[in-house]
C-alpha cells in the first residue's frame, strides 16, 4: 500500500483525491477482491487421476478437492478449467483467463523466475522408467536410447541442465501426449525411456507391470498451486492461511491417505495375475456385482472378492470361511445365504454385509473414510475395528482417521496393547494389507472401465515377460 505524500494536506486537495480515488479503487482491486466480485475462483488444472477427472459426472481429484474448499475459504464458486497439456495450461494463467494453477506442478527454479508459488502439499521424486526385460541403467550414465517427457514439464527442464553434463544424452519432448501414454509407449517397446514423478509410476505400474524405475533423478520436488507474478500477494496470503488451517484440521493427511496411501508396496506377479483374471474370469461374474452393489461401487465388490476368494467360488480358507465373498456360517446366516458356494449368493451376501458394516460405523466417521474402516471390520470384525480405534485414542490420535487407525492396527498383536482392549488380539497387520490390497485393484478396476480404454490392452497383457527381472 502506498502513503499519501506529507503536500496532501488541504481540505481540497483531499476531497479530489478521494473522488478521483474511486475509479482508481476498482483498478487496483486487489487479486482477492476480484475474486470475489465475481463470485467464482477460476482454477486451470490438467486431466489427471491425481488432478482432476470426471467419474460419472461427478469432478474429483486431489487438487479439485483442495480447490473447492479453497473456493469455499473465499465464499465463492469455483470454476475448474481443464487444458489438455501443459503449454495450454500456462497460457490460461499468462492470459489471465483463470486465477490460479492446481495441476501437480513443481517448484522448479526456472518457474520461479515466471510464476509464483503456494505452500508445498507433498513431494515428488522424478523417476525414469524402463521395460522389464531390457538393460536397467543404474545411473544418467548408462541410459542407452532416448528418454520422453512432456513438452514443459520440469522432467524436461531437468534433463536440459543434465545435458549439460552429459552431451550424449538423446532426449525428446513431446506435446499431444501425457505421462499415461509416454508410460504406456515404454511399456509397448515404442519408448526407451520415460521421465515421470514416482507417484505417477507407482499408479500405472497397475496397467502395465511391465515397466519399471530405474533410478530416482536428484532430489525430491514440492509440488504447490501457481500463481501469476504480477498479481498482488491478497491471494497468495489467503492461500497461507488456507493450508494452514486444513493441516491442523487434518484435511491434508485425510486427502493424502485418500489419494497416496495404497500406492506403495506393487507386486508384479500378483498384479500380472489380477489384470488377466479380469479378462477370463471377471466378465462370469460382472454382472452379478453390479446388480448386487446397491450403493457401493460393483468395481469395489469385485475389489473385495478378489482380494478374499480370486473370484473362485469354492474358496476355503483355513480358518473355514468359504465362496467367493468368503462369508463364516454365522455371517452367512445373518445375511441369508444357504449356500455359500453359490456366486450368486456368496456376492449378494457380501454386499448385505458390508454395508450392515458402513451402517454400523460411528457417524463421526467422514463419509469418503467409512469404507475403508467397514473394509477392515470386514476382515478383523466390526469389535477389533473399535478396539483399535480406542487404542488410536490412547494414544492421542484421531480415532475418526483412517490414516491413524490403520497404523494402530499392528497393536493388537502386542500383548502390552491388545490387553487394553475389550476383543482382545487379532492379527491388526494382516488388515492393513487387506485393506490396501482392495484399494489397489479397485483403482486398477476403475482404470479398466473407464470410457476410452485402449482396446490393445489385452494384447499387451499376452505378452508381459514370464518372470519379473530381480
């Protein structure tokens, strides 16, 4: 803000800049207040299942998600508009026509010179990616080939200041493409190499299990929402503050665990099993899950049925649970089931289950958590599920959390911990990978279904290597 110079003293010379100072006012309206005589924060963003996409008309993603309740902080609309690459995406914000960047971008040096920043919301790791079977370079060194990357992106800033280390390096940008399809064209043989944030790998190594890191590229990168250099520092300062207040209500480590929290751990037999399974066995079954779903996603159903039975309905585990949905016979009693090898009893019965299971949860639970906590009663049983959450409060953690119960379910193998509780032990452990293993081929179905899948796909799952490369 600028101080009126000490000469504006007089009555008169006051009252003329007051006057003159009210078309001047709405010319310096600052970013904030713009923003708000609109009534809506336009957001330029990317096509991304970690950005924003569209599931049966409904937006989602991490970056919508934040948006919109930075949109709310404001009290005004938000408005998402999506480009197609990152040239495009820079130009909306070069040309003002949105306020702001939320699409997963980094904070690169060369950005800073052009744009400006918002607090960091997690941290990526530039990996490059080759196909199993072929020469794993260790280091920049020993890439053989020629490695893609987006055209814009800070994979390709980075391999520029690498070339100057190493002239031979062959490297390409690209421009009608994204980081799905340069992982896919690695994973068909008609890329060498790709440069992608680790997050991104560790998502579609789902898809194609062929491929694979290499090595990580230096250190790991912020990723924060963009703004223009030129604004003023009103929504820069309001953007402080938001991300403030969503870290101590727990809202990032809600949307980290809803986003990132099942994306570790790939397995490249089991996933190389799961994708073909979905061709052979999957489409006998199909429909049965979407006509017993109810409210649940059938992708979800068939998730849980994978995960307990492989989709084979005379599946018995050592304990005696049997079918498809693996049911006891006290469950399959509760839920009407006679017969628990019949599919179609077994899955309609598994359905009714879990969700008596979400019904049965405490209503403190957010509503995108419920599942995974009715998931979890659904291996352990709805009273370990609350024996961890009293342990989660004993510990001074947030029982309504699943981030926090998931990591308390380990205790209840601990005599020192399981004694406190009222169900006593239970292999808490074994939940935790149950729960993240659904999550995982219930993104991997999501993948398969959605519109525009390619239909080489199968092909391709034909002729993955035999064996994963140790």
């Amino acid at each position: 803000m600028r101080l009126i110079p000490m000469l504006f003293r007089t009555p008169l010379l006051l009252g003329l800049l007051i006057l003159s100072g009210c078309d001047a006012h709405e010319k310096r309206q600052t970013q904030q207040g713009q923003i708000q005589s609109r009534g809506a924060l336009r957001v330029g963003t990317l096509y991304h299942p970690l950005h924003y996409f569209l599931r049966d008309g409904q937006e989602e993603g991490l970056d919508y998600e934040l948006a919109r309740l930075f949109a709310d902080s404001l009290a005004v609309d938000l408005t998402m508009v999506p480009a197609y690459s990152l040239d495009e995406l820079f130009s909306l914000l070069d040309t003002g026509k949105v306020d702001m960047l939320a699409a997963g971008l980094t904070i690169t040096p060369q950005r800073r010179q052009q744009y400006r920043f918002g607090p960091s919301y997690y941290d990526i790791a530039q990996t490059l990616v080759y196909r199993k079977g072929s020469s794993r370079p260790r280091d920049p060194g020993q890439i053989e080939g020629e490695i893609r990357v987006l055209a814009g992106s800070s994979q390709a800033e980075s391999l520029h200041q690498l070339q100057q280390e190493l002239p031979g390096l062959h490297w390409e940008t690209r421009r009608d493409t994204d980081e799905e399809d340069l992982l896919r064209q690695v994973s068909e043989g008609r890329a060498d190499h790709t440069l992608v944030t680790d997050v991104m790998l560790a998502r579609t190594q789902r898809y194609y299990p062929n491929i694979d890191a290499a090595f990580t590229l230096g250190e790991s990168l912020p990723v924060a929402w963009m703004l223009d250099r030129r604004a003023d520092d009103s929504l820069l300062g309001q953007m402080l503050t938001f991300f403030a207040q969503q870290q101590d209500a727990g809202t990032l480590a809600r949307l980290n665990e809803k986003y990132f929290g099942h994306v570790q751990s790939f397995d490249y037999v089991d996933t190389r099993t799961f994708l073909r399974r979905t061709e052979t066995i999957l489409p006998s079954y199909q429909p049965l899950f979407e006509r017993y779903a109810g409210e649940l996603d059938w992708r979800l159903l068939a998730a849980v049925s994978y995960q307990e039975s492989h989709w084979d309905p005379l599946a018995r585990s050592y304990t005696g649970v049997r079918g498809m949905m693996m049911l006891t016979e006290d469950t399959a009693r509760q839920v009407g089931v006679s017969d628990r090898l019949d599919p179609e009893q077994s899955i309609r019965g598994g359905a009714r289950y879990l969700a008596s299971l979400m019904d049965r949860l405490p209503d403190a639970i957010p509503e995108d958590e419920r599942i995974w906590f009715a998931l979890a009663a659904y291996n352990i049983g709805l009273g370990h599920l609350l024996d961890a959450r009293r342990l989660t409060r004993l510990r001074d953690q947030d029982p309504d959390s699943w981030t926090a119960v998931k990591e308390n379910l380990p205790l209840l193998h601990q005599p020192k911990w399981y004694s406190k509780t009222r169900y006593g032990y239970a292999r808490g452990r074994e939940t935790q990978q149950f729960v993240k293993k659904i999550r995982q081929y219930y993104q991997s179905l999501q993948w398969q279904d959605k519109p525009g899948t390619d239909p080489g796909l199968t092909a391709q799952h034909e002729n993955l290597p035999a064996e994963p490369e140790s």
